[in-house]
C-alpha cells in the first residue's frame, strides 16, 4: 500500500536525500509499507533505498545511508496511514453497547486495532488479526501488546463475546509468549459470568502464559441496557470475593516472579469497602490506565507535595472540586489535610450524581457537561471549579454530552479547571499555583 507523505523535516536524512512533502513512499528495502509500524521498523537499517513516486507520477528510487536507528524525517497524515479496524465482536458487557443517541459519531466506533494497541496502549481483543499480522507482531517484536482476554474458557469467551472465533484467538496468546512478546491483560469482570472460580481459571491460565500484567476491572452498567444481556452490578460481597482473589493470587506471584502481575481496579476496592492500598502496591503503576491505583497515586504525590511545602496562612482561597460519588470520600480525607496546614483555604467537594448514564456509573470520567451544571447551579463555588481531564476528550473542550467547557463556565459563572490524576498539579490549582513548574 503506498502512502502519501504529509511533512520532511528539514535537515533529515530524508529532506537532504530529495524527498518532498506531497510524494508517495511505496516501500523501503522492496517491503511494502503499510503503516507506522512498517515505517518505524524498516527505517532503522543504515542502508535504504526507498522506491517513491513523485507528484508527477514517476517512480524513482532514493538511497539513504545513515547511522542505524536513526530517524529518516518523514511524517504522514495518520499513524495508521489507512482505517482504524473496528471491532468484530458484540461483548455482552460493551460500554459502547450503551451509549444513549445524539453523542458525537466517533464515540461509537468499536476499535480493535492491534497496531493501536503497540502506539497508545489501547487494548484489543485478538480476533480479527491475520496471520500476515501475526507473523509480523513476532517479526518486529512489537511489544508490548494489549490484549482484553477477559476469559480463558474458550467456550465462554466465545459466549461473552458473541464471536465463534474468539475462544480459538487465545491460542495466540501461547504463540506470542513463546516469541517473548510482553503481554498485558485485560479482565473486565462480570458477576455470574467470569468471576469466582472462571477467573481462578483464568488468572492460571495467564500465570503459566507468564503475562506482564492482568488488569481486571468491573463491568460498567449505564440505564442504557434495554434488549442487551442480562447483567447484574457488584454487590459489596461480590466486590470483596474478587479483591481477596486477586491479593491472593498477587501474593503468589510477588514471590515467585518478584511482582504482583494482578491487580484490582479502585472501583473494587471502593465497592467491597476496602481501605485503598499504599502506592508502593502498585509497583510502577503499569495498569493505571485502567483505573487500577489512580488514588495511590493521587493521594502520595499530594501528601509528598504537601509535606514538601511551607504552611502560608496568607493564601486566602475557595475552591471546589466535582467528582463522581465514589472517590468523594478519599478525596475529602485529602482536602481535609490541605485544609489543616494551609488554613486560610477552604475546599468543597461536590460528588456528582450521574444522570445521564445512570447512578451505577459513579466514576469522575464519566461525568458529563450538564450534570455538573444542574447540580452545581447556585451552589457556594468559590474561586475556581476543579474537574478531572479524564471528563473532557484530547483537547479539553467537549463534555460527553457534547457540551461545551465554555458553557459549564459561562452557566455556573466560574473558571473551570480540569486537572490530570497529579498530585502535584492539583494542590497547585488548590492554591492558585498551578502555573508553577512541577
């Protein structure tokens, strides 16, 4: 597949070997090139000859010696250079399943895209990749790869996933071990389905495939569930059943492979009504883009940051944070230990309620634009209103509910800032520092 180069960056390999913007890189070293992962692997070799057609449709070729491992300078519109692949499976527990219309369109795309997984750590399920792509994967040692395993009952994969190829995909686990590919796992956990003695099975299963990381967390349930598979949220019961599982099963693998591999996702923790544990847990926090050790982490950076700082009675300031209802409470301890040392500070916590996917769905991330104004309409704000990033997409402006950051702001007549999980950042904001370097 050719692709058209967008940029060559001045002073590159590339710029000084004649290419230009708007030519067509067919292949480098007679491979094809397909995507970014072709381009990044086959460009390191220190002898290139890249055959290009150039704007008037001739096709020459271009010769490049350069120090191995160094970039080439070219630069493409996408790093997939073709379609994101979307998902091939109808997972009885999809959260996109139950989405309510009217969102923006690109929320309801299903992406199961391995080369997504290797570039943004997106999690795919295994299940459309051919064996050109396995094959490759192994050639390039694309590593490492995220996959939502979920079970490693094949029947019952098959069952969840409502895909008679996913219990065969597992074998591809065994295969990419073999080749000493990293492989970081998914569980999303529903009770009666893959819990209790199916996830005994597979935490096995994944120990003896020696994964990096087994991350499980609990199925999300919006309102949205009509004429979808009967599921049934955690019960307080279920939530510590599945924690002791994993700390158990974390334990063993601390000592015989010197790290935990599993872990449980907060919400977990917070249902089963279980103190968060300490930072150091979590090792180097590898599963927390799933949710798993957010407040560990949260709650050390500030203290240290807190400990870190002078008391100042003269920083005179109100703040508010909106938050889901679950982390509130932790939440509150932490403001409560700023409140003491910097006492001329006050701090509202506000949980939101979610409406508009339902009260099961109690995480900040989900919060939308127009809950946080209902609910804060006319409520004590102070100087400034925190929220979590994880709320707004990349850029920091559009609630899911396709509201505007600008509304909340204009509505709740308030500066609104939405804050990464950084300890550091948010005691900043508290304080009315947050343009301090960190």
């Amino acid at each position: 597949m050719a692709v058209t180069i967008k940029d060559v960056y001045r002073n590159s390999y590339a710029y000084r070997a004649g290419c230009e913007k708007g030519d067509t890189l067919l292949s480098i070293n007679g491979n094809d090139i397909v995507d970014v992962l072709d381009y990044r692997f086959y460009q390191l070799d220190s002898d290139l000859e890249l055959k290009i057609r150039d704007r008037r449709g001739e096709v020459h070729t271009v010769r490049i010696r350069k120090p191995e491992y160094e970039e080439l300078g070219l630069a493409f519109d996408t790093y997939l250079m073709d379609k994101e692949r979307s998902c091939r499976n109808q997972c009885v527990f999809c959260f996109i399943d139950q989405l309510p219309k009217g969102l923006r369109e690109s929320l309801y795309f299903k992406d199961d895209d391995s080369r997504l997984s290797f570039l943004f750590g997106n999690y795919v399920t295994l299940t459309n990749l051919t064996e050109h792509e396995i094959s490759r994967i192994i050639k390039m040692h694309i590593s490492p790869i995220n996959v939502s395993v979920h079970t490693t009952n094949p029947e019952l994969r098959v069952k969840m996933m409502k895909n008679r190829f996913a219990g065969e995909s597992l074998k591809l686990l065994k295969r990419l071990s073999e080749h000493h590919i990293a492989i970081n796992t998914q569980i999303v956990c529903c009770p009666g389905w893959n819990d209790g003695e199916e996830l005994k099975r597979s935490l096995r299963d994944l120990y003896a495939l020696d994964v990096n990381l087994i991350a499980v967390v609990p199925v999300g349930l919006t309102k949205y569930r009509e004429g979808l598979a009967p599921l049934t949220p955690f019960t307080v019961e279920k939530a510590r059943e599945t924690v002791d599982v994993l700390e158990a099963f974390g334990e063993m693998c601390l000592k015989t492979k010197g790290k935990r591999i599993a872990y449980a996702a907060d919400e977990l923790y917070i249902k089963a009504g279980y103190d968060i544990p300490d930072a150091s847990f979590y090792g180097d926090f590898e599963a927390i883009e799933n949710g798993i050790g957010l407040i560990a982490q949260l709650r050390e950076d500030l203290m240290d940051e807190l400990d870190y700082r002078e008391a100042d009675d003269s920083i005179q300031r109100t703040v508010s944070l909106a938050c889901g209802t679950s982390v509130a409470p932790y939440l509150r301890t932490l403001m409560d230990a700023v409140e003491k040392k910097f006492t001329g500070v006050k701090i509202h916590i506000y949980p939101i309620v979610n409406n508009f996917f339902g009260e099961m769905i109690n995480v900040s991330g989900l919060i939308v634009g127009n809950d946080l104004i209902v609910q804060l309409k006319n409520k004590p704000l102070g100087d400034v209103l925190l929220i979590s990033s994880a709320m707004l997409r990349f850029e920091n402006d559009l609630f899911l509910d396709n509201v505007h950051i600008d509304d909340v702001k204009r509505k709740l007549n308030i500066e609104v800032l939405p804050i990464n999980n950084d300890g550091v950042m948010l005691l900043q904001a508290i304080l009315g520092k947050e343009e301090e370097d960190v």
